[in-house]
C-alpha cells in the first residue's frame, strides 16, 4: 500500500460505520444460536434409543431371573 501512514484518519471497520472500538463487541459475542451438541438439554435420537435399549435389557434381565428362580425351585414341571 503506498498510502500515507500519518493521515491522522480514524480507523473504521470494512463498511465504515463503525470505529475500531465499537466493533469489538460484535465480534467477540457469540451468535445467537439454539443448544447445539455441547449443551442440549433436550435427549437426542440416539440418546433415547440407548435409553430405551437399557431399559428393555433391563427388564429382560428381570425376566431372566425370575425364570431362573422358577426353574430352580419348581424344576421343570414336565414327567419323564
């Protein structure tokens, strides 16, 4: 650039509506922006399907033991 350094010219933003010191604050904010990843307090697809998934694991497991108590004190129940 070959212009002068001295110009005694304030410094503006591309656009030049704002001075240097009245944009800082528009670029150091944050967007406006919805809870993404980081900070969802809603459950995603795939964290109500693991839900989902443990739970019915959970009462399979039940459904197992409580068979395998009715076996063991019952026995089978059938005549050989």
């Amino acid at each position: 650039m070959s212009e002068a350094t001295n110009t005694k010219l304030m410094d503006t933003d591309p656009g030049g509506e704002n001075t240097q010191y009245e944009s800082v604050n528009t670029f150091t904010k944050p967007h406006a922006k919805s809870q993404g990843q980081f900070g969802d307090s809603n459950p995603n697809e795939a964290d109500q399907q693991a839900q989902k998934e443990k739970t019915e694991r959970g009462e399979k497991t039940a459904e197992n033991v409580r068979y395998g108590e009715a076996i063991s004190e019952h026995g089978f129940g059938g005549e050989t």
